[in-house]
C-alpha cells in the first residue's frame, strides 16, 4: 500500500515522535488525519507517521527505517497493541490486583495520540490524535480479538478536539460500572468527565498514601471520587475528609466508600477555601494530599499555573499539623519535576515551614516512558514530611 509523502525540512529529526508545524515545509499536503510517508531533505525515508495540518504537532511518527512496518495498518495495529497488553498482563500482572490500568500510554507504548484504559470490563480509547480517531474501527477490532466480550467506548477529550480540530466526543451517558483497586471497589463513569473516567495513573500512589494513614487525620483535596480518601480511611485513618467541586465524583466517592464499610466526609467546596479554613482549627490535618487536575494547559500558560500550584501549596503546609506528611502531585505535563521541586520549596518557604523530601512519586509501570520523549512522565509528585 503506497501512501502520501510529505518531505520534511530537517535533517534533526526529534528524539520522540513530534515533527512540529515549522520542521514543514508549504507544500501539497494530504487530507488531515492521512497516514503518510515521511522524507528528509535528501528525498529518503524516514518512516510513517499521521498527518494533521491543523495541528502544531503536524506529524506524529508511528514507525521509522521500514517501509514494510505500515503495509497492512490493521496487523501493525494489532502488533504494537498487543505487545502493549503482554506488558500489562505477563510483566506487571496487573489484572492480579486491579481491573482498571492503563493498556496502551501514548509515545510509551509508541503509538502517539492513543491512550487505552481497560476499565471492567471495558476499554475506553482516548483520542488525542486526528489520525488514530480516523481508524478508530481499526483499534476496536483489534481490542476485540483479545477480549472479544469487552466493551469498546471511544471518547475525544476537549483540549485534544481544539488543539487537532476534532469535536469533543463521549459515549453517552450510562449507568456506573464498577471497578476493583487493591481490595477496594470504586463506581465509575466510563468515558465520560475527567480522562478516561478513572485516573489509573494514581494506583500506587493510592496505595502508598493508604499504608501511612493509620491513626492520621486526613485532608484529600481534589480528591475526585474518593481515590486516595476510601483507601486512607480503610487503612485505619483517625478522620477523613474528601473535598472536591465535582458533585458527582462526590456521588461515587460516597458510593465507594459505603461499600468498604468506611467513614469518610465528602466536602463539596472549593480547596482554597478550606485550607484557609483548616489553618483555624484547633486540631490540624496531618496527612494531606494535594492532586489539582491540571493547572498548566500549556507553555502560554506556565507562569500562571505556577502561581497556582505555588498558592495551593503554600496554603497546604501552612494548613498542616507540625510533623504532618503532605503528598502533593502535578499532572501537566509542561511543567518538569525539577521546577515542581521547586514550586514545593518556594512554596514551604512562604509558608515558613521546614520540609524534608521522603519520596519522588510518579505514574504507575502501565504508564511507560520512552527515555528520548520526557513529556510522557506528566505525572510527578512528592512525600514530604513537615517539620515537627
């Protein structure tokens, strides 16, 4: 099969998979979302990838050096999708302690654009990615010859339609389902809200959090449906509360919670303000979790989300009992472990509190990274012990 080429205007091709708007050069272009062959200023091939002009990511590299690689997109499909699983399922084992993880992670799993969460007992496709929405029947047969009783839900997040000029698409609305983490049940909406419908990056993290909470007196804040909140109470947490804008992640949080048998309380109320509150308490939280959705959309955004993170920070320590554990966490992906680091800092400083680094946190093992594409490690927190 013989695709359009597009001739690209750099001999520095970029360690990931990006060829970026300005590395083309105006010429005869395909239709947006094509499959297309890539060639360097000398008239060689340097691989396949998808094609977008109306993105600033105009070509996402899907294989390079062999023309034979994308000759049948279905069996290659099949290839990387299925190597992405045997990872999952031989390597990690996961399916022994959960039924909701990450089966293919974008540029780590090198299919850039395509995020897959198996869910219960379905996959949800989160499309970032013109070209991979335009073969979505393609990626459902696929998943579908592994599980052929799964369940096959797609979805196109709104920052993905505006940056690739796609439309914000979600499986309409259904009853929640159920899913199982360490031992604990959790309702989810699948496909629909925040990500996927659940933030299986977190997983051990969760876990983590739970194992230190025994006795504690909890904060979660953003704590969505309850992820890190029902584990800390079930770990023998002294109080926990769960504060959240999003009533119904409150809902399901609750839900969860009832089924474990645990005590937790759902607070429907803005973060800031209730760290403003807790610096008044006679008897502070000393076990706080900080996990914001993502406060930097992008690079025109970076400064004020710093802001953000250093603020909510700030309060948080000044919020905390002395010797408290605080657990804080950024998802954009703009922003490097090293400048949240030192967000914390600042952040301790404001606040006039000591701190002391205990544990780098990141995604969990389904969420790979490939070492020439850094942007595939968004997730990074930190343990950090206040002084007492």
């Amino acid at each position: 099969m013989s695709y359009p080429s597009i001739r690209i205007d750099t001999d520095n091709l970029p360690g990931g998979p990006w060829i970026f708007g300005r590395q083309v050069p105006a010429q005869e272009t395909p239709e947006d979302g094509a499959l297309v062959e890539v060639i360097d200023p000398r008239g060689r091939f340097v691989g396949h990838g998808l094609y977008n002009g109306a993105s600033d990511i105009r070509i996402r590299l899907l294989s390079r050096g062999k023309r034979s690689d994308l000759r049948r997109p279905r069996e290659f499909l099949q290839r990387r999708i299925s190597s992405a699983l045997r990872l999952r399922h031989r390597v990690l084992r996961l399916p022994e302690t959960t039924d909701a993880y990450r089966v293919v992670h974008a540029e780590g799993d090198d299919l850039s654009g395509l995020i897959i969460d198996r869910l219960g007992p379905l996959f949800v496709c989160e499309y970032h990615c013109l070209g991979f929405w335009s073969m979505r029947e393609e990626i459902e047969w696929v998943l579908r010859q592994a599980d052929p009783e799964a369940e096959v839900v797609h979805r196109i997040p709104k920052s993905a339609a505006r940056l690739e000029g796609m439309q914000h698409t979600e499986p309409p609305e259904g009853p929640d389902i159920w899913i199982k983490e360490n031992g604990i049940d959790f309702p989810i909406t699948p496909g629909r809200g925040h990500k996927t419908g659940w933030f299986c990056d977190q997983r051990d993290n969760r876990q983590r959090v739970a194992t230190l909470a025994l006795g504690r007196d909890v904060l979660d804040l953003c704590c969505n449906a309850g992820g890190f909140a029902v584990p800390a109470a079930a770990h023998g947490a002294r109080r926990v509360r769960a504060v959240d804008l999003d009533e119904d992640a409150l809902r399901r949080g609750a839900l969860a919670a009832g089924q474990a048998g645990v005590d937790v309380d759902f607070i429907h109320r803005d973060a800031f303000n209730v760290l403003r509150s807790a610096c008044e308490e006679a008897r502070r939280p000393d076990l706080l979790i900080v996990d914001p959705h993502k406060l930097i959309s992008g690079r025109a955004r970076m400064e004020e989300g710093k802001r953000k993170y250093l603020d909510l920070n700030a309060l948080a320590f000044q919020a905390a009992a002395p010797g408290a554990l605080v657990a804080t966490f950024s998802c954009s992906g703009a922003l490097d472990l090293a400048q949240f680091l030192g967000i914390c800092f600042q952040a301790a400083r404001r606040a006039e509190r000591g701190i002391k680094v205990l544990e780098i946190m990141g995604a969990g093992p389904d969420h790979p990274q490939r070492p020439e594409f850094p942007r595939s490690r968004y997730l990074k927190g930190a343990l950090l012990a206040l002084d007492g």
